[in-house]
C-alpha cells in the first residue's frame, strides 16, 4: 500500500508539512517494495483550491493513504469520495523518516 | 406544540482539543463556555478556510441563514469567554460526522479508516489498538 507524506523539502530528514495543500513535496512510501519516491506538489504555484490537482496525481500514483499536519474540507470531501485514508499528525516537529520508520514496522 | 428538530450539520475533522484554558490572575475556577462541535466547524470555515457564508452552509448542509447563526453564536461564546477569563469547552451538538474519524491514545494522531471493520481499526502509525471513536451518527 502507498501512503504519500506532505512534507517541507525533497530531503528525507524533511519534517511533515502543516497543510496538506500547501507542501512543498510528496514522499510516497510503499510499504511492499520498501521505496520512497518524492515527487514536488503538482498544486505549486496554482491560486485557489489546489486540492482537486494533487488528489488526481495521488490516485494515478495509486496512493491509498495520506498524511499530513491538516486538511482541508474541500480536500477530506475529495479523499473521503476516493476511498484515500488520512491521517492527521498534529505535531509537525515530527521527521518524515520517524512516520516512515512507523509504516515499515507495520509489515513485521 | 412542539418545535420542529434540528437538521443534523454536517462537520468534517474533529477539532483538535478538548478545550481551552485561560491562564493569569483571574483564571480562577470559573464557569466553562461550552462551544459546539458545529459552531467550531462554522468558525473554522468561515475565518480559518476562508470560505464564503453561502460556500460555508452549503457544505455543512445547512441554510445560509442557518449558517449565520452559528458563527454568530460561535463567535459571542469566544467573546464572553475571552471577556470573562472563562475556559472553553468543546461538547457534541447536532453535528454529524461526514465520516468516521479515530484518536489514536498512544501516539495522538487522528485517522479515517475508509472501508474497514470497525473490530479491525488499528493506528496506523502504532498499531494500537487503544481508539478513541469520534463520531456522532
């Protein structure tokens, strides 16, 4: 299963990112092959809500869990529409590698 | 006879607190404000999101005017708190969870669980299995 991570920076000691919209990269975790793509947010840049263009790429990454610090309305009604599980991490002092650490010890 | 019911609202995330608390010298044992569920969504809306009074009601399926009401009411119960140094405290109204939300007691994350068996919910950071449900079907 995928779960991409809103975060701060491409680099893996990147902290999660407050707002799910407006994070600045993606690290796309797959828990059955162990391989974390980062990909930029495909929203940057775009004014209004950016939600409808950041949940159409997660679901072509065939993403089926997100976490991030916050989430809009208009993006909950988008995942919870896609089947897509969030998850709220309210302290955002946390690494993106810790939540990683988190999803690989679920396999053991 | 009898007044018609309340139509449920619709809120989204859970609000993350229980309540708020003043501190400083008048913060003594004063009465709480108890702030609904739907008026913390409608506060939320409106001046956390940004969203319009028409956009705001219309995705807690509720009337605009209905809508206004709320705020109204939310934003005078801050007030009076902040006004008479009382705490806030966050309790359930006639709002109604557009999905089923979890707390996760050990590591404090918030989680929807979408096509899953309540008896097979776990974190899915800690795998626990101590949850807190939030919901108010």
């Amino acid at each position: 299963m995928k779960t991409a991570i809103a975060s701060q920076n491409s680099s893996s000691e990147t902290l999660i990112d407050k707002h799910f919209g407006k994070c600045s990269h993606f690290h796309i975790y797959d828990d059955s092959s162990r391989h974390t793509e980062v990909i930029e947010n495909p929203a940057q840049g775009i004014k209004g809500c950016k939600g409808d263009v950041i949940v159409d790429e997660l679901i072509s990454k065939n993403v089926k869990s997100v976490v991030a610090g916050e989430f809009s309305t208009k993006v909950q009604q988008l995942l919870n529409k896609n089947h897509i599980q969030m998850i709220i991490h309210p302290d955002t002092r946390v690494p993106v590698s810790e939540i990683i650490e988190l999803l690989n010890h679920k396999n053991k | 006879m009898s007044p018609r019911p309340k139509n449920n609202r619709t809120v989204f995330d859970p609000p993350k607190f229980k309540g708020y608390k003043p501190f400083g010298y008048y913060a003594g044992d004063n009465e709480p404000v108890f702030l609904l569920f739907e008026e913390y969504s409608a506060l939320k809306l409106s001046d956390y999101e940004l969203m319009t009074q028409s956009q705001a009601a219309q995705t807690m399926n509720i009337s605009r005017p209905t809508f206004t009401r709320l705020y109204e009411s939310a934003r005078r119960k801050i007030a009076l708190a902040l006004a008479e140094a009382r705490p806030i405290e966050v309790e359930k109204g006639s709002a109604y969870y557009s999905n089923d939300w979890y707390n996760c007691r050990a590591c404090n994350i918030f989680f929807t669980a979408p096509e899953m068996e309540l008896s097979s919910v776990r974190c899915p950071l800690c795998q626990s299995k101590n949850l807190e449900e939030i919901t108010t079907n």
